[in-house]
C-alpha cells in the first residue's frame, strides 16, 4: 500500500453528533492525497458507538482506546499513522478545503520550516475570529497562538515525543508548542482562515477558561519550563500588564456605555407616554443591561486570569531565585 503524504488524526470521545460534518470536511480537501485515522477514545454515548462500528470510507480506519483523553487519543492515533505530514482534528471541528493544499505549499517550499499554522474562524455558540501573527518567544509563552490542528512534519512529532499525556484538561497543544519551539524547530502561520473552531456549551476550552481552569493550567505550564518562562519573565510580565490594562479601558467603556444607555432611555420615557413604544423600551433597555452585565463579568475574569498568572510568573522567579539561600538553610537547619 502506497505511504499517504499527510495523516488525519481524528480524536472522538462521544461526539458521534457531528463527527460526520467533520470527515466531510476532511475529504472535501484540494489535496487527496492522505488517509483517515479516528480514534474512539473509549466512548460511551450509543448513536457514537454506532457510528463509528459502521463508518466505512475510503482510506479510513478506526481504532480503538481506553478512554485516555486527548493528549493520548492523539499519541494513540499518530501511532496507527503513516504519513510524513501530521494534523490533528477534533471531531466536531471543521477544515476548510484548501487547508491541506495551502499547509503542503508552506512545508514543501520551506524545508527550514517544521510545521504551518493558521487563522481560524470559531462557530457555533459562538463567533470570533482568532488572527495570530508570533509563533516565537515570548509571544508564545503569553498566549497560544498555534493550532493544535496545524500541519506538522511527522520527526517533529516523534523528536518532542508528542503529547503530554498527563495534561488532560486542557492546554496540551500550547503546552507542545511550547517544547516545540524551545527544540527549535521554525513554524509559520499562514493568515488565512483555514479552520472553523466549534464552540459548544461543554467545549473543553470554554471549561479551561472558567475559574480557576485557565490560571491553574498555565501555572503546570510554568512548572513544566521554569527556565524557559524565567528567561522571558520581564518581557511577559509587561505584555501581563499591557492586557490588565487594556481589559480595564474596556471596563471603563462598558460602564460609560451603560451610563450613556441609561440617561437615554430615561429621556426617552420622559417624552413618550405611549404605553406600548415604552414597554418596548424597557425590555430593550433590561436585555441591554443584562448583555452589558455579561460583558463586564467576562472582562472582570479575565482581568482575574491576567493578574493570577502574572502573579504565578512573579511567584515561580522568586521560588528559582532563592533556592540556593534555602538550600544553604535546610543543610544548616539539619
């Protein structure tokens, strides 16, 4: 059997709902040279089971694991996968068709290159666009600003050793990135929207960035590269700083913005008597108040996030920064 250039690793655990939409867009690419591999990640929903017991498409397999998450859903996966090129899928996200032909294009023409990311469109419960430009330090180490579905050379994978598999909550691509590119190894980010990102009520990123998911999560990523994190510490505390501040300007715009709406709607009231037009009223004006609430709930958390992982990088130099001293006194103390 002929070696496809690239492998799709599909990651499902009991979202046989919309692993059909998924596949679709997998073999609605420009470029048809690769093969399928889905992972069952010990699923348990039926109609999910089904499903994948049935599914029969061309250059597809499925395979079977004890539920691991995804970070070993992944490993499990790219173990069953022969292609020289790797890209990760989640099964209720979608590519757009020429994803794999614009990635190829990078890889090929850049040999000093090991893996293409991209842009990205979110869908769904949600929608935003998530237009990166930085793939190095220090950017990195502020945020994530790869897709665990970029395309990516296979001895890449297999030189950094995959996934952490002991990251289960989330933050498992950032934190692989983040190992990526410390081995350095030369990405790009093509800027262009070549992913659709599904947001559902429980998509572990939105239970990542609920409290206290995302500053937990960034503190293992601190752990996990002390050195690393402490060499760029000055340039990330500012970036922290940048954001606080900018999350506060927006707080304040926010509460103008509510001042604003209030002083109007009380004018208008003033000089309408109409019973109708002003019930209208007080209902737009009660469904602004609460869309304006959620907003400022929004930013107060992330400026807790900001301000908990700024505290974390503060905390982790110090802890590096006196180790010796505690050292001296725990031999003195003995």
């Amino acid at each position: 059997m002929t070696v496809p250039t690239t492998s799709f690793v599909v990651t499902c655990h009991n979202l046989g709902a919309y692993l059909t939409e998924t596949l679709d867009s997998v073999f609605a690419q420009t470029v048809q040279d690769f093969e399928v591999v889905v992972v069952n990640d010990g699923s348990t929903d039926g109609a999910t089971c089904r499903l994948l017991a049935d599914l029969n498409r061309p250059r597809t397999r499925v395979v079977h694991t004890e539920r691991c998450g995804l970070p070993g859903a992944r490993n499990f996966g790219v173990g069953h996968a022969g292609g020289r090129f790797l890209c990760m899928v989640d099964a209720d996200d979608l590519l757009e068709p020429s994803y794999l032909e614009r990635s190829l294009q990078v890889l090929d023409s850049r040999p000093d290159v090991a893996f293409a990311s991209h842009w990205l469109r979110a869908f769904g419960d949600e929608a935003w666009d998530w237009t990166p430009t930085d793939c190095t330090f220090p950017a990195l180490l502020h945020a994530n600003t790869l897709n665990g579905a970029a395309l990516i050379r296979r001895d890449l994978f297999e030189r950094v050793g995959g996934f952490d598999e002991t990251m289960v909550d989330g933050c498992e691509d950032w934190e692989f990135w983040i190992r990526v590119v410390d081995r350095g190894f030369k990405g790009a980010i093509i800027p262009e929207f070549l992913f659709r990102y599904r947001r559902r009520a429980d998509s572990m990123s939105r239970t990542m960035h609920a409290v206290p998911g995302m500053p937990t999560l960034y503190r293992q990523l601190v752990d996990r590269h002390p050195d690393l994190f402490a060499r760029h510490l000055v340039a990330l505390l500012e970036r922290r700083d940048d954001e606080i501040a900018s999350m506060s300007t927006s707080l304040w715009r926010l509460e103008q913005a509510w001042a604003g709406d209030l002083e109007g709607r009380q004018q208008w009231w003033h000089d309408n008597e109409a019973g109708h037009e002003r019930a209208q009223a007080e209902r737009d004006l009660r469904d602004r108040a609460r869309q304006l609430e959620a907003d400022a709930q929004a930013l107060h958390a992330a400026v807790d996030h900001e301000r908990q992982m700024q505290e974390d990088l503060r905390a982790s130099w110090s802890w590096r920064v006196t180790r010796p001293l505690r050292a001296v006194l725990g031999w003195v103390r003995r």
